[in-house]
C-alpha cells in the first residue's frame, strides 16, 4: 500500500488520530510536542522518562496506549539520541524508524511532529520533505511476485499528516513527488529478469509517457533501427540473448521551446551474466539490479514530470541482456562504435561502457544537450572505494561536480568525488583499436569513467558510478532507488534559476 501524505495543523494534544509521534532525546529532554502532550497528560512520557522505559536513545520506539487528556488514541515516543550533535542524518533515521514503528501498529493514520524538531541549517520545507521520502522508503514493500494475500482484517497504515505550515507545503509536494519516482525505480529494479527485459522497460516508458499528457513523449528504437544508425558497440553486448536490446528516450518538455534540454542516461543491463567472460555463481542473482542506472533515471523523470519542473529534460536507456552463447561477443572482439572510435574487448563483463558510449554519443548528436549525466551500476571498484554509503562522482567540470555534490547534500544521498585526470588515460591504451574497454585491476572505477569520457568530448558531462548504492546486498536486499533523490534535487536547482 502506497502511503498518502499531508499537512497537519492542530495542537499535538489536540490532533484526533489513531497515533501521534513525538520525540525526546537523551537526558529525558522532550521536543516541543512531546512538552505538549506530556503537560495535557498530566506528567504521562515525564514518567516513563523517570521509570527508564524512555531512554531517548536513537532508534529505540516506545508507545503509551490511550493516555487520559489528549486526543489520539496513542503516543508513540521516538528517540531522538543526544540533543548535541542532532543532525540531518539522524533526523532522516528517526522518521524512517517512526515509519517502521507505525507500519506494524493496526491503525489506519498517524500525525507525526517529528518535522517541529529543529535541525541546523534546513527550514521547514526541507523537513517536510525528508520526512515523507524516509516514511514512504519505510513503508515500501515488494508483493509483484508473491502470491496475493488475503486482505487483513485489521487496519493498516495508509496515511501519515506531518505537522507543517504553508511554509512547509513547497516541501511536501517534492516529497510526494521524488517519492513516487523513487518507488517507480525501486520496483522496476526489483523485478526479476525474466518480466523486467529490455521490451518491458520500453513499455513502462512508453506508459508512463501517455499517462502525462503533450508534455512528455517517448521513443524507442529497436535493435534493427540501431543497427542501420550504427550502435556496433551497444549491439554487440545484446547479442547473445534472445531478448533484443532496446534504447529508450523520454522528452519532457516544461522549459522554453528551444532551450537545450538537460540529458540523464542510464545503463539498463537487465541481466548481467558477464557474457563469455562468465561471472562466478555466487552471488550472480544480485546482477538483475544491473539496470539500476535505468531505473534511477527514469524515476529522476518521473519525479521531475511530477514536480513540474521548469527545464527540458530528455531520458535516454540503453537496454540489454548480457548472455553467453554462440552468437556473444568475445575477448579480443574489435567493436566500432557509433562515435566511429574502435574498441577491443579484452572482457565482455566490461559491458556496461560499451552500451553507454554508443548512448551517450547518440544523446549528444540527436539533443545537443545543456548538461550529460549518466548513471551506472558500472564497477565493483567503485564498491571496493567508497562501500554502500556513496555515489561515486566523476566530471572535468568542477561547476558540475559541485552542483551535484551540493544536490546530494541536500538530500543526503550523498556522492564523492573521484578524479578523472588524464594520467589514468593511458591504462586504456590498446594495441588493435583506439581503445581497451577496460585499463586493469587498478583504478578500475576511475578508469571506466575515462572511458566514457572518450566519448563525451565536448559535453557538460558527468558520471555516477552507483555500483555501491543502488541496492542493499543479500539475498533480500532491495533496490534502494538511488540516486534519484540527488537528481531530482539537481533539476529543482537548475529550474529555480
């Protein structure tokens, strides 16, 4: 069940709802709200501060049930941890833990005044914000495969009010906004492989653009179109599937007519068996979440058509299977890409290069766009870098860099910043082409970003290596659907200007 979010404006004492959330910190110091509730209740949390059931500590969730002079039903008391130090990280936790505490409560609706808590350095817009996208991240369940289930005979959450005035609303509508691009790339990133192939990424696209109206239109070409145009490199990949590649672009138009538009690309490996260059088994099923530069762009779209931002936005997916079989490409292969730069194959698991250079070369000639962006799942040497925690970040425009550092900041979806000098250009170099399409076990993320830079001379380029972000490891880990939220920041930063 998808959350529904709104504004709330009555005393916390006052509200009439199945539950109300309010904090305290460590110390038994109460937020404002709690102050509240607790004067109205006649000293109840001030109590089970004193008797230690509330600790404050962060993360820990307490519930008083039905206490005499307030209007909800129930209190639940999150621990904000210590009052020094609180910050925007902690804030951010703390609404995903309420989210999670009220998810497993039989109540159809909470008012949360979470967002009256001060954090330094973010107005109430950004509170609004950050609340609804933890409770909606939170919240998020996967049921696309499960057998369904049979409807609860208790209630369930539905519905979340954060306190806020009109000062807040800005913030609650992007909320709901990047929410709603973020759980559209944590689904598509979720499915398996077998009903997420590159035909069922193009008929997503191609939905969402005519549930949009004139603004948004969509475009696919199929692997034929791109042969006669020349994607040798991208072409070559998809070879050895059944499923044929596809390349996908979505135009949004909300800028000036004839502003060059903003341009995001994502890999959209929809299967990634490393190709004849085999990956181990173990751990092999992860590599459906090879598609997550795809679905984070395209839910960078729809978070953007929904915001309505003010700029020209165009979304281009390159999308593939890459399988072994007679017809794959190889080791030693020598590739003509779309840009005419020859390259050899010296590991078909290098892949994901070989679809973006021939997208981003396209994305340059047909859109001539402002600013390139791509997004990818491309190394694990970017996971061996910087983990789980960030993005890695690579351009030769520090504006663009820092714009992006700024919007990951903002959001924190955090990315950082790895160089893309040319002392690492010579790891590329190949006897039999123009260029390798891998420059050896060191610095394999920085190299695979010098790469793609062969191919955006010219451009206002950028790459995200999400490799590490993307999804959340283990046999259960989910699609985290970053970095959605950062690009989406990035577009409300240009359509403000």
């Amino acid at each position: 069940m998808t959350l529904q979010f709104s504004l709330a404006s009555a005393a916390p004492e006052t509200v009439d709802t199945p539950c109300v959330v309010v904090g305290v910190y460590e110390g038994g110091v109460l937020s404002s709200a709690a102050a509240r509730i607790d004067s109205a209740a006649e000293g109840a949390i001030k109590r089970q501060v004193e008797s230690g059931d509330i600790t404050g500590k962060g993360g820990s969730a307490h519930m008083l049930f039905a206490p005499a002079g307030i209007g909800a039903r129930r209190v639940l008391v999150m621990g904000l941890g210590q009052q020094k130090g609180f910050d925007a990280a902690r804030y951010q936790r703390v609404n995903a833990d309420a989210a999670r505490a009220l998810g497993k409560l039989p109540i159809d609706g909470a008012v949360s005044y979470l967002t009256e808590i001060d954090v330094p350095g973010r107005d109430a817009a950004w509170r609004v914000r950050t609340a609804v996208l933890a409770a909606d991240h939170a919240s998020y369940r996967y049921t696309a495969t499960f057998k369904p289930r049979e409807k609860s005979a208790q209630p369930e959450l539905a519905s979340v009010a954060f306190a806020g005035g009109a000062d807040a609303q800005p913030g609650l509508d992007q909320g709901i906004a990047i929410a709603e691009g973020v759980r559209f790339a944590r689904e598509l990133a979720n499915l398996p492989p077998n009903i997420c192939n590159p035909v069922y990424i193009a008929s997503q696209a191609q939905a969402f653009a005519a549930a949009s109206g004139d603004a948004v239109s969509c475009r696919v070409l199929d692997h034929e179109e791109m042969e006669k145009l020349g994607f040798g490199s991208l072409l070559a990949v998809g070879r050895g599937s059944v499923n044929k590649p596809r390349l996908i672009a979505l135009e949004y138009k909300g800028g000036i007519e004839g502003d060059a538009p903003y341009a995001f690309v994502g890999k959209g490996v929809t299967f990634d068996s490393g190709g004849i260059s085999l990956k181990p088994g173990a751990g092999m099923e992860e590599m459906k979440f090879d598609m997550g530069g795809a679905a984070s762009v395209l839910g960078a779209f729809v978070a953007a058509v929904k915001m309505g931002v003010k700029t020209n936005l165009v979304c281009v997916v390159p999308a593939v299977e890459n399988m072994p079989d007679g017809e794959s490409y190889r080791p030693s292969d020598v590739l003509t890409s779309l840009s005419g730069l020859t390259i050899e194959v010296l590991n078909t698991d290098a892949e994901g290069r070989l679809i973006l250079c021939d997208a981003l070369t396209w994305t340059a000639q047909t859109y001539k766009p402002h600013t390139l962006i791509d997004a990818a799942t491309l190394t694990g040497a970017c996971v061996i870098a910087l983990g789980k925690h960030a993005t890695g970040l690579m351009s030769k425009h520090d504006d663009l860099a820092a714009e992006l550092l700024a919007a990951g900041e903002a959001t924190l979806d955090r990315a950082w910043r790895l160089p893309l000098w040319d002392d690492y250009q010579t790891q590329l170099e190949s006897g039999f082409a123009d260029v390798a399409n891998i420059g050896g076990k060191s610095a394999g993320a920085i190299t695979a970003g010098c790469f793609l830079s062969r191919f955006t001379e010219g451009q206002r380029w950028a790459h995200l290596d999400i490799a590490g972000t993307a999804w959340d490891e283990g046999r259960k880990g989910l699609a985290t659907g970053r970095p959605v939220p950062l690009l989406a920041q990035w577009l409300l930063d240009r359509s403000e200007k």
